[in-house]
C-alpha cells in the first residue's frame, strides 16, 4: 500500500458573519502518494476553501486534516511554516511571481527562503526543471517579458523547489489559453511522476481533470469520486487516455 499524503475526516466549513455562511459539510478524502487528483465543482462549491485548508491557510471549523501523517491541528507556528513551505507547494490562478527576480531567481526563492542560498546541486537542479519545462531559454528572463504560460510553469517549478509531498493548484490553467493550460498541465503531470510528488488540481477544465487519475466533485459541500483512470488502483469509472505507471507507484 502507498503512503497517504491527505487525509481528512468529516471536514466541515462554515464562514463565520452576521449570516453564516456552510460550505463543507462532511469531506472524507484521501489522496495516496505520487497521485495526480483532479477536484471539480461549480463556482462557489467550495473548492478553493477546500485547497486553502489543506495547505493550512485556513482552519476547518470541523474534523480531521492529516498531511503527511500529522494531524496539522496539533502543529505549532513553526510547524506550521514548514508545513507550507517544505511540505506542500502551492500554484495559484495567478502566477504570483517577484517581477524584480527573473525566473531562475523566481524558482530557487523557496530554497533560498529555507536556506539563505541554494547549492550548486541546488541550482542546477532547479536549472534543470526549467530547461525540461521548455524555460531553458527563459533562466534570466524576468516575469514580465516572459508569456502567461511560461510564468505559470516557472510558478510550477518554484512550487517543486522544496521537493514538497504534495502540490495544492488552484485552477492553474485558468488564465492561460487552451495551449498553453495544456503544457503547464502536462508538465505538472510529467513532473508528479518524476518526483512523485502528488498534485491536487482544482480545475474547470473538464478534459484536464479526465485526465488526472482521479477526479472528484463537490456538491452540496460533499465530495465522491466521478473519475478514474484505467489501471488506477480500486474500482471505479475507467479513463480512455494512457496510463502513467510511476504515477501511483508509491515513493
Ligand atoms: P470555489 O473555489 O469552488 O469557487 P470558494 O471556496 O471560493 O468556492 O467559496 C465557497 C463559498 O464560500 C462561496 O459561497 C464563497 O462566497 C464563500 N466564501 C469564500 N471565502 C469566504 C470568506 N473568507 N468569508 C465568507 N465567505 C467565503
Ligand atoms: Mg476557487
């Protein structure tokens, strides 16, 4: 059996205000190592509240977040920290990149926020990610004479850069066109395999969640499985695209 990464158990949401406002009301989900999970679900469905408390940006007002093993309701400040900058590795919509760094600089930020400076293996491994990602021309390029989709991959590898368990992305192609959603999407897809690093992909991108190893929705402030990929361990909807072994495999 392969690690689990995410757990949580009967995780509830509301928004406290004049008018509460409940979003989740019970989600029980697991994501195994090296996964590749596709989350979808209407606009205002909950989903960004989901990815939020799972990279311990927000708090549920009910049950159980397990990441890595570790209950994150009993970790203090500092674990806290490091839960969010070595553990998981977020991408958002927007690329959030430093405009006064350029993108080799951008990507080696989280290694040198952990370290002071990185190595030279440090370096010429994250030099390596952006060359693979097709940023090989790009390295000391800033933000913004780079296009949205070259940003966004840079983002990609910046959220590696720790070698984090998992990567939390929240609709990571929803400013980019087709094309260009599709490289960063293949590259997160390359790169989950590689590292075995698992990725929880918010998406509206119906095509792009089919093909993730599993895709689930939110509804009703619930969550079920509505995909999965053939060879996918456990029964379950089968995809028609290729099957990445390394994928699953557990690491
Ligand atoms: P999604 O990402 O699926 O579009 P969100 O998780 O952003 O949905 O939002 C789910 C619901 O929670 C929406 O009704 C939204 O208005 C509400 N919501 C989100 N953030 C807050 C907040 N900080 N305070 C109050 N309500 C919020
Ligand atoms: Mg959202």
């Amino acid at each position: 059996m392969s690690e689990t990464v995410i757990e949580t158990v009967q995780l509830k949401k509301t928004y406290p205000g004049k008018v509460a406002t409940p979003v989740l009301f019970g989600i029980d989900m697991q994501v195994a190592a090296g996964e590749f999970v596709a989350i979808i679900g209407q606009s205002g469905s909950g989903k960004s509240t989901l990815l939020n408390i799972l990279g311990a940006l927000d708090v549920p007002s009910e049950g159980l977040v397990k990441i890595n093993g570790v209950d994150i309701s009993t970790l203090t400040d500092d674990g806290l920290a490091v839960l969010r900058s070595q553990v998981v590795g977020f991408v958002f919509q927007a690329h959030f990149l430093l405009e006064e760094l350029t993108c080799l600089e951008n990507a080696l930020l989280p290694i040198s926020i952990r370290s002071g400076s990185a190595t030279t293996a440090q370096t010429a491994w994250i030099g390596d990610l952006l060359h693979r990602v097709g940023l090989g021309e790009q390295l000391h390029k800033y933000p913004d004479t780079m296009s949205g989709g070259q940003n966004q991959r840079c983002a990609v590898v910046r959220a590696l850069a720790n070698q984090p368990k998992v990567v939390l992305a929240d609709e990571p192609t929803g400013n980019l066109d087709s094309r260009s959603g599709e490289d960063v999407f293949r590259l997160m897809r390359e790169m989950s395999a590689e590292i075995g690093v698992a990725f929880v992909m918010v998406t509206h991108d119906e095509r792009l969640a089919g093909q993730a190893d599993r895709t689930l929705l939110i509804e009703d402030g619930l969550m079920r499985q509505v995909g999965k990929r053939a060879g996918v361990a456990g029964a379950g909807q089968t995809g028609t695209d290729i099957y990445f072994p390394a994928q699953i495999a557990g690491k």
